[in-house]
C-alpha cells in the first residue's frame, strides 16, 4: 500500500487513536504482503472534466460504488470504465467555458454543487 494512503488512514482513525505512530508500523506490516488500488471520488470528477462534465459528490460515489460492484477482477478498473460509465449514464451538467479553463491551464477540478 503506498505510504500516501497509509497516511489517509492514520488520519481518518487520528481522533481514536492513541499511538498513531504505532497504528502506521501496523498498518504498513498488514499490507507489506498485500495489494490494493485505490480510486478515489477525485478521480471520478477528474475523469468527467476531462469530459467537461461536472458531477455531484453523491454522482461519483455512486460511479466507484457501481464499478466496485461490476468489475471483472481479470481486468481490474481502468480509465476508461470510469469515462465510459459517466457517459453512459449521462451523468452530470456540462462545465462553462471558466471551468474548462480553470481545469486545463491550473488543474482544478469542478464539482457540482
């Protein structure tokens, strides 16, 4: 597991957890032998800019969740199982012509309210 979402998970558990140090040494020993990729809501909406669409938090959860439950573990997920899902749901609204800019020129991402 990278050290990135080691972190994450130290961080998410911090108000519980009294030796944050020794809950990373123990979650880095559980995945040293183990594997998992991660897709995050961020990259959901990442992917549906690239499409100059705008989806809702509640939209790209539901894309990960949907795609968790479909995925053929022979081929995992890929890039394209993410954009191709948003198109053919016809999910979101399409981004103006700012978030566009914003997007392409500083890479930020535009979320639906």
């Amino acid at each position: 597991m990278h050290d990135h979402i080691i972190e994450d998970m130290v961080r998410s558990l911090g108000s519980i957890l009294k030796d944050k140090f020794k809950a990373r040494r123990i979650l880095k020993n559980y995945w040293r032998n183990k594997m998992a990729l991660v897709w995050e809501v961020e990259d959901v909406h990442r992917a549906a800019n690239e499409l100059e669409l705008a989806l809702t938090n509640q939209d790209a959860i539901d894309v990960l969740q949907t795609l968790l439950e479909l995925h053929n573990a022979q081929y995992g997920i890929k890039w394209a199982d993410i954009t191709t899902h948003i198109e053919d749901k016809v999910l979101g609204r399409k981004l103006t012509r700012p978030e566009i800019k914003r997007f392409v020129e500083l890479d930020i991402i535009t979320v639906q309210k």
